[in-house]
C-alpha cells in the first residue's frame, strides 16, 4: 500500500513536470517567433504529436520489453537529461535561426514548426511513451489494464493541471525560463531514480495490483460482453484522432477567447490549458471509478460534447462582459489580482466543466473498447 502510494506520487509529479515544460516551451517559442498567438498553436501541435507519436512507439515496445519499469526509468531519465540541457539548446537553435526571416504566413509557419520540432520532439516522445510502459508494467493481468490506464491517465493530468498554474503563476515570473525547465528536470530525473531503483529491489507483487483484486474491480459490463459486435481498430483510430482534433482546435480558439476577455498574458494561457488538464483529469476519473462501462457509453459522451459545446458557442459573445464584471468586482492590488484570476479560473471550469470532461472521459473508453 506504501509502495503504490509512493508511485502515484512519482506518477503525479511528472505530470507536474510535463506541464512546467508545456508552459516554458510555449514562452521560449514565442520568444524565437516574436508571435505568441502562432508559437501556443505551433507548441500545442508538436507537444501533441510528440506525445501521440510517444505513445504508439511505445505501446508496440511494451510487448518486447520484459521490465517496463526499467524502460519508464530510462524514459523519464531521458526526458530529465534533455531538460538540464534545453536552454543550452535554445541558445543553440537561436544563433542557427538568427538569420530566419520567421514572416507571416507560410515562413513562420513552416520554420516555426521545424524549430519546435527539435527543441522538443525527443522529450515529448518520451513523454508519450510513459503511459503505455507503466500501463503494461502495473495492469495486473489484461483484463485489468483499463482501470489501470484511466488511473495513471488520471493521476498523472492531475500533476499536470499543477504544473500548469505552478509554472504560469510561480516558477516563470520568479525565476525565469530556464530555472522553470530545471525545476522540470529534476523531477524527470528523481522519478527515473526511483522506478529503476524500484525495478531493482522490489517484488512486482508490491506494486502491482492483486490479480485477484483487479478481476472483482474491473469495470467491464460483463452481462454485455459478447453480446455486441466490439468496434473495429480503425474506427478507434478514426474517433481517437477526431477526438483530438477538436479537443485540440477547441483550447487553441479558447486561449485567443480568454485573451481577449481577461487580457492577453501569460496567465490567460496558463488558466485555459489548466482548466482543460483538470477537466480532462476528471473525465478520466470517473470513468476508472465506474465499476461497469456501458456498450453505448462512448457515443453518450460525444452527443454531451456535441449539445455542451453548441451552448458554450452560443455563450462566447458574453464572455468579455462577464469579464469585465469580474475585473470591476476586483480592487487594483495585490490581493485583487490573485482574486481575479482565481475568479477567472472559476469561471472558465463552470463553463466548460461538461463538454471538456467528457472529452476527457473519451480516451479511456476508447481504451477499454
């Protein structure tokens, strides 16, 4: 119990460091690009694709692989290494790009994607890959890895809502980009530390969930198993992909909402991609706690963020005055400006509270199915 106890706290702070970089990342881009709105959508686009790209690499490995908590160990170990060494490589990349014209559309665009694609394809590839490794190297048996996987998914977004609102609020404003990627790094570095140390000297049986357990836990409808056609591979593919396009197009167009409504900073990001982390988190929860899936529940959860979504569209043009609302409710101090993000937070949950978790509760549907 100690020892999983233990794990969910390494699990959650590389979530936490995964976000640290999202939020440094976007800001280093901007700086390279001398355009923010483009360097978020650049920085979301290649962290997602590093992660998607991470995922599938590594979800094929973990059938080769005979110890996947050595593997996870030298994921993170990678990931930690690349962050000590990131601003060194920012230097790097900015003396090549020095003479890059980086205009609007296309050069920036193209040139932009290029940049970020080896700033952090490496890291985020790795990223990727710790989901699947310690899905394998914790499911206790096959039927018991979609709890498994919903639980890490969750506990790990949950790290990374942390990281988002430490990095954006705390660790960029006070000591700066590469002590932010730093701090990052040495939590990669302390979670690669203990799972190899882990791999080395505990039993399986101490970290893994009791077989026996897993089977009376495991949230199948097994009254509907078998009594439905499962869906095809590719049509899983097909949802996971369109899955991510809108959940994706929908926080790009949302950052830019959220600028224009509380002001463009770099707050506004962090509480928009901090919103979607812990949203996401919660659909993810609560489809681990469910003890039976139901065979209809993946084509429920897109018709909710279908109708939740067409309301918050139909909302969007209030946004700027209820901000305002917020602003004026405020007083121009330093106790003010925390309560008006904290506000602002609050706000952005209860709008979005329904469709993004649902989005959320996608991806380990999909799993399970």
């Amino acid at each position: 119990m100690v020892m999983r106890l233990i794990l969910s706290f390494f699990i959650l702070i590389t979530g936490v460091s995964g976000l640290i970089y999202q939020v440094a990342w976007q800001k280093y881009l901007t700086r390279l690009l001398g355009c923010d709105s483009i360097a978020t959508a650049i920085i979301l686009g290649t962290f997602l694709g590093g992660l998607s790209l991470g995922y599938y690499l590594c979800g094929r490995l973990t059938l080769k692989v005979k110890n996947q908590f050595k593997t996870y160990a030298m994921l993170e170990g990678i990931i930690g290494l690349w962050g000590l060494g990131f601003p060194l490589i920012f230097k790097a990349i900015e003396k090549v790009t020095y003479s890059w014209s980086f205009s609007y559309p296309v050069p920036i665009l193209v040139q932009g994607i290029l940049c970020s694609v080896i700033l952090t394809a490496i890291p985020t590839i790795c990223m990727g890959g710790t989901i699947p490794v310690l899905t394998k190297g914790l499911s206790a048996n096959l039927t018991a890895s979609t709890r498994t996987h919903a639980g890490i998914y969750a506990v790990n977004t949950a790290g990374a809502f942390i990281g988002t609102l430490l990095a954006g609020f705390f660790l960029v404003p006070i000591i700066g980009l590469p002590g932010s990627v730093w701090t990052a790094a040495i939590l990669n570095l302390a979670a690669s530390a203990f799972f190899y140390t882990a791999a080395q000297y505990t039993a399986v049986g101490d970290i893994r969930p009791d077989e026996n357990q897993s089977k009376v836990r495991e949230p199948i409808d097994t009254k509907a198993a078998g009594a439905y056609p499962k869906i095809s591979p590719r049509v899983l593919y097909v949802i996971s992909f369109l899955s991510g396009f809108y959940v994706m197009s929908l926080e790009n167009a949302l950052i830019r909402l959220t600028n224009l409504s509380f002001g463009s900073s770099s707050y506004s990001f962090a509480i928009i991609v901090s919103v979607f982390i812990l949203l996401i988190a919660t659909g993810s929860f609560i489809v681990s706690m469910l003890k039976r899936i139901s065979t209809h529940l993946l084509c429920l959860t897109q018709i909710v963020i279908t109708v939740s979504l067409l309301a918050v569209y139909v909302s969007m043009d209030n946004w700027p005055y209820l901000a305002h609302l917020i602003r004026i409710s405020c007083q121009s101090n330093s106790i003010g400006m925390p309560l008006y993000y904290t506000l602002a937070f609050v706000f952005t949950c209860l709008v979005l509270a329904v469709p993004v978790s649902s989005m959320g509760a996608t991806l380990p549907i999909v799993f399970h199915e």
